[in-house]
C-alpha cells in the first residue's frame, strides 16, 4: 500500500473516531455511529490496526439499544492505547472544583510524566504540545464528556472563590488585576474559570474540541 493510501485510511480512522465521540457526547444519532463502526471494521479487516477492527465488529454485533456506558468503556480503552492518535478523553463528571479539573487534566494528559499541571498557564503550555501523552500526535482532539457538569462545577460560585483567594491577606498575586476580575464577574460581566480553559482551548486552531 503507498504512502498516500495509508495516510488517507489513517485520516478516515480518525474521523471515524471524532464522529464515535460525537456520539458518544450526544451530539449525534446513533445511525451516524453504525455507519462509523462499519467503516472503522471494512478498513481494518486485514494489515492495519486489529484492535480498532476488533472494537467496530464488537460493537457492531452488540445488541440494540447500545448501553453507552459500556462502549464509552471500550472507547476509552481503544484511545489510551493509541496516543499517537491525539486523542484525549476528560471525564466531565469527575470535575467538581479547580483542583479536581486539574486532576482529571493529569490523569489524561500526565500519566507518564514526574510531574504534574496545576494552573491556567500550565494548562496553555500543554497544548502547544510540548509535553505530555499526545505530544508526538499529529492532530489533537479534546473529548469532553458531561461538560455542562464541569461548566456549573467551574462557573460564578467557584470562580468568585478562586478570585478571592487571590487577595487573600500576604497574597503574591496581583492585586489590582484579581480586583477587577473580581468585580467584573459580581457585576455579571465577567468570565468564570469555565470560560477562561475554554478561551484556552479555543485559542489553539489545531485542536479540535468536541463536547
């Protein structure tokens, strides 16, 4: 097989891919995942990948209607085997403050490293792709599951709490920066930690994000 036709069953995997995460985070019917696993089986049946071809005939036979637990499961597992395909997969329902958003960021992303994130600039850093599980991908895509939980889990409550912290008595940080911040979100008009990783994320093109 050339070059140019692996290189074009490969982008047909992943796309196959995006659209099972679709699925998966709601945003498309299930016909739409039938006709991904088919292709996923047809293109894998021989030299190529025997796991992906395994996980698309497993679920192709699997009983209906689909329990989307178990296949979130399989799916999960199928990613994390494959970095090099820039996948990442955050469990949104697992985050219930800032410091369990970055937890689930390490444990996507940080598994194999000695160190650990643990700020907004951090997290920018990671995606420049520097460093961390999908650094060696060519593409990078972010599935954000439940991502309405993280949204209200990062939203005005925590955020005023996380600002306030910020001026804390003796606090390092910059005062007169935080205070605007502070004051823009209690008068409505300003960003909660939610919209600032979302900023974040939105502001690498290369990545794609589905949620």
């Amino acid at each position: 097989m050339s070059k140019s036709n692996v290189k074009q069953m490969e982008t047909n995997d992943r796309n196959q891919l995006a659209v099972i995460a679709q699925v998966l985070v709601g945003d498309l019917q299930e016909q739409a995942l039938a006709e991904s696993l088919t292709s996923l089986r047809e293109s894998n049946r021989e030299p190529n990948l025997p796991d992906l071809f395994r996980f698309a005939d497993k679920w192709l036979k699997a009983p209906v209607p689909i329990v989307v637990a178990e296949l979130w499961a399989d799916f999960t597992q199928l990613i994390s085997l494959h970095p090099e395909w820039g996948f990442v997969l955050i469990e949104g329902a697992s985050i219930v403050d800032i410091p369990s958003f970055y937890a689930e960021l390490n444990k996507v992303y940080m598994a194999d490293e000695n160190w650990k994130i643990g700020s907004l600039d951090g997290f920018d850093d990671l995606l420049y792709g520097g460093f961390g599980k999908v650094q060696e991908a060519k593409k990078h895509t972010i599935i954000w599951k439940d991502i309405d939980h993280s949204r209200a889990a990062l939203g005005v409550t925590t955020t005023l709490a996380y600002y306030q912290e910020k001026l804390a008595a003796n606090s390092p940080f910059n005062q007169t920066y935080f205070q605007q911040k502070l004051s823009d979100l209690q008068a409505g008009k300003g960003q909660t930690y939610f919209d600032i990783v979302a900023e974040i994320i939105q502001s690498h093109p290369k990545i794609d994000w589905i949620h």
